[in-house]
C-alpha cells in the first residue's frame, strides 16, 4: 500500500505525491523542496497554503491566525465568536476564535438555549383600542 503526501506543485496546486517516489527532500529558506525524478514540489509553509491542502477535508480559516477543521466543530458561541470542539463546552474546553468577517461561516452551528426565549404573537395590523 502506497503512502501519499499532500503537497504544492510549482504553480501552488495541492497535489499526492507517492512518498516511494520521492528522490530527496532539500531545505531551502522557504521551506522543503521535494524531489521525484520528474518534478519539484514544495511543503505549504503559511495558512495560506495550508488552506489549499485542506479545504477539502473540511478546513476553513475562522481567524487570521488559524485554520479550524468545521467538521469537529460542536457549539459556536456567537457573543464570544468562538467555536468549540466539545459539546457542552467548559471553560477548560478547546477553542478556536472567529472573526467577524467569518461568522457566516460558522454561525449556523450557534449553540443557544431556545427554552430561555419565549415567543411572543406578533402584533395585529388592526389594533383595538
């Protein structure tokens, strides 16, 4: 069975690259370089590049400072803007920060007590004096 690595061709497309195929890795000052016989490619270094290997498998950036994977994603607190990975969350549970711009991306998994809001009827176009 033959074991993969995602990485970046020259042009910044993810790719699996057959790690057997790999004639050498060479360290560069923007990262390893990977060799096959026939092509280079590069280990993704930012979140940037980080994203377009995982985006597939469910990652989104939330944050200017993370990549979170939604699919372990369990309650969004909306007035924190924090997601959690724990359902109930507690102040020991892990989490990781939204930023405004990315509450679209997450606020459908808002974790809010509906039984703590009543509904109230909606007013009458006729009110009766």
């Amino acid at each position: 069975m033959s074991e993969y690595i995602r990485l970046l061709d020259r042009d910044g497309n993810p790719c699996l690259v057959k790690v057997e195929e790999l004639i050498a890795i060479k360290p560069t000052a923007d990262g390893p370089e990977f060799h096959t016989k026939d092509n280079l490619y590069y280990y993704p270094t930012t979140l940037e590049e980080l994203l377009v290997i995982l985006k597939e498998q469910g990652f989104e950036r939330l944050d200017r400072t993370n990549l979170v994977n939604l699919n372990h994603i369990k309650a969004f607190d909306k007035k924190a803007r924090k997601v959690y990975f724990d359902s109930p969350h507690s102040k020991d549970s892990k989490f990781a920060t939204v930023s405004e711009a990315n509450i679209s991306k997450v606020e459908h998994l808002a974790n809010e007590e509906q039984s703590a809001y009543r509904a109230f009827p909606k007013p009458s176009m006729l009110w009766n004096k």
